[in-house]
C-alpha cells in the first residue's frame, strides 16, 4: 500500500492568503481562550483580509448565536458580522430539517445559540419531552443541568432522535481544559443506550455548512485540534492548518494518526501570512530549513540536529518540529504514537525542552 506524502512535508511556497480563498477558522483556542483573544491575532486576521482573503468564523461551540459571536469577536478588534459565523448548531438544524422536513418538533438542548439555529431552520422548537419532539438537539451550554439532561434522556427513550453539535470532550479556557460538550452528550447517550448522531466537527456535515455559507472554492481550515478541525477538513477534502494555541501541544501533534495530520502547522492564525517551508528527505535525513531529522537504532528513534550556527533561527522556530513530524510519520505511516526523540546539540536540546518533548541524551 502505497502511503502518500503528507501534506506538511510539501509545506506552501507563498502565504496561503495567496493560494486559498476562503480561511475557515475554528474560533476556540485559535482566534481566542476563554475571553480574550489570542496575541496578534487580530491583526493578523486583518491583514488577511486586506491581502484578499475571505474569513469564516467556525466553531464546534454551539452555545451562542451567530450575533453574539460576532459582537465577541467585533469586540476583540476582529471585524465579523453574523453572515460571517457558522456554528455547529447551524449545521445541526440544516441536517434535521433536511431529515424530518420544516416544522417538526424538536427539543433544545444547550444555549440559546441552539434553539436560535432550529427556529431558522424552520423546525418547531419544543420545552419538554411531554411535547412530543421527533428529535433532541444537544449543544454546550454553561447553564446546562441535570433537569435538561433528564428531559433529553426522556424524549430519546421515547422514540426521538439524538443529535450532537459536537462530541469535544473539553474546551480550552485559561485554568485549562474544560468539560466540553461531548460530556454532557456522554450522559444521555450512556443512559439511553443510544448514539447520537453528530453533525458538527469532524462530520463533513459541518463542512458543507461552511462552503454553503461562504462560497469557498479551495478553502483552508484552520484549527487548534486534531479530531476535530483537522480530521473534519480531511473527511471533506480540504488543505489544514494547525495552530498551537490552543488544546493540541507538539507530542500529540507527532502522535497524530494519518487522518488527523495537518498539512500546515503555525504558532498561531499568523501563520496564514507566512510561507511554509517543505520537509526534503535525502541519504536517510529530513530537512527542514536548518534543521534535521535522521533515525538512529532499530526501535525508531529520532535525532533531531539544529542549525550549527548560532542564531540561524529563520522563520518561526517550528521548522525542527516539521521535520520531526514528516519524519516520524514517514516511519510510522499508520501509528505514529509513541514517539522517541534525542537532542544532538544544544540547539535542538533547547528546542525539544520548549517542545515538552525532552532534551539532550
């Protein structure tokens, strides 16, 4: 079986705000945490715009409209309107009128942001499991409690069907992971024995609510997660960029399986203003800028060199990372978990360090 190049080996030769039209952009950990927006990001955004690219704001977090999200968003300095935000609860309520047709009864689950998307949609929105709804619609929502999980759990045992936005087992926040969405999906689908249907990321439900939405032709997605942001582009056949700002760190980025491997990695949404460089493989060795990669013993382990001159840094300092990845995947094409990784200098052994992935032997 012939394994393909993946896409971080061949890097982006001009910024992608000059290859794709549309940046897809996953807002949670990625255009901010918790409140805030992420440092630069703004501005960066910005400058995206005025080199002519269109943005998209997508998010898995279902609990708020498509207004709120964009006055958050307008707040922290980056232009949106409504038009410009899709939400997993969008793309749920588009995928339920498509299945049970325009009026039917549904049930909301989560914040306001839930029931919003289902009346647009068209569908009949519902206050308990005594009206009879043909179907739940579960999203997050910070107020969610045991008597909206009771109610769920009581129309689905009686006949109606359940539908997540999302199954995110946390959201980032400043104190770290939180408990997401795919919690509390966890709590009804483990009492009533039934698995939800799920339409938000990585569904290419989700997807195709983007594209419609936005009129992208060759969009790029861009997320902080690799079962969602970066499987979802995957399953829908669009390019990825990876950022490191929000729940996804270097050693689950070298532990990624195949369909959950970006073709693009960045510090941050910044990256979409930069060139990439590509991973070449040549005598046995990885080269990434001026950094490289070679195996060394039978178990697979990987030694990372760095640039032998001092303050040949060029770029933003993830080229050793590229090629560490490109490396291990290359090695382990199908379970890249596990991951062994030696420093031959001080350079890389500083960079393995700020890594989290160790230092020098």
């Amino acid at each position: 079986m012939t394994v393909p190049v993946p896409g971080l080996a061949r890097g982006c030769s001009g910024a992608p705000t000059e290859v794709y039209d549309v940046a897809l952009l996953d807002l949670d950990g990625v255009v901010y945490v918790g409140p805030d927006a992420v440092p630069g990001v703004p501005d960066a955004l910005a400058a995206a715009r005025e080199a002519g690219m269109r943005l998209g704001f997508v998010t898995n977090n279902a609990a708020r409209t498509p207004e709120d999200v964009a006055a958050h968003l307008s707040a922290l300095g980056v232009r949106a309107d409504a038009e410009d935000v899709i939400t997993s609860s969008q793309a749920a309520a588009t995928v339920v009128a498509a299945r049970l047709g325009a009026g039917a009864r549904v049930l909301p689950v989560g914040g306001p942001g839930v029931a919003t998307a289902l009346e647009a949609a068209g569908l009949t929105v519902v206050r308990g499991a005594e009206d009879r709804p043909a179907a739940v619609v579960q999203g997050y929502g910070r107020e969610v409690g045991w008597a909206e999980l009771a109610e769920a759990v009581v129309a689905v045992r009686n006949g109606a069907e359940h539908v997540a936005t999302n199954t995110d087992a946390t959201i980032p926040s400043p104190r770290g992971p939180l408990p997401g969405n795919g919690a509390m999906v966890g709590v009804v689908s483990t009492v009533t024995g039934v698995r939800p249907l799920v339409t938000g990321k990585p569904d290419p439900a989700m997807h195709a609510e983007c594209v419609r939405r936005t009129g992208a032709r060759h969009p790029l997605v861009v997320g902080d997660r690799l079962d969602t942001d970066i499987e979802g582009s995957r399953r829908a056949g669009a390019d990825s960029l990876l950022v490191l700002t929000g729940v996804t760190d270097p050693a689950a980025l070298l532990a990624a399986g195949p369909d959950q491997r970006p073709d693009l990695l960045a510090r941050d949404a910044s990256g979409l203003l930069d060139v990439h460089p590509e991973v070449v493989r040549a005598a046995g060795t990885w080269r990434c800028g001026a950094w490289a990669v070679r195996p060394v013993g039978e178990d697979g382990r990987l030694r990372l060199s760095g640039p032998s001159v001092a303050g040949d840094h060029a770029g933003d300092g993830l080229d050793g990372l590229r090629a560490l990845c490109v490396a291990h995947w290359a090695i382990h094409p199908h379970d890249a978990a596990g991951a062994l990784v030696q420093a031959a200098d001080d350079a890389s052994a500083a960079a393995l360090v700020r890594w989290s992935l160790g230092g020098a032997e």
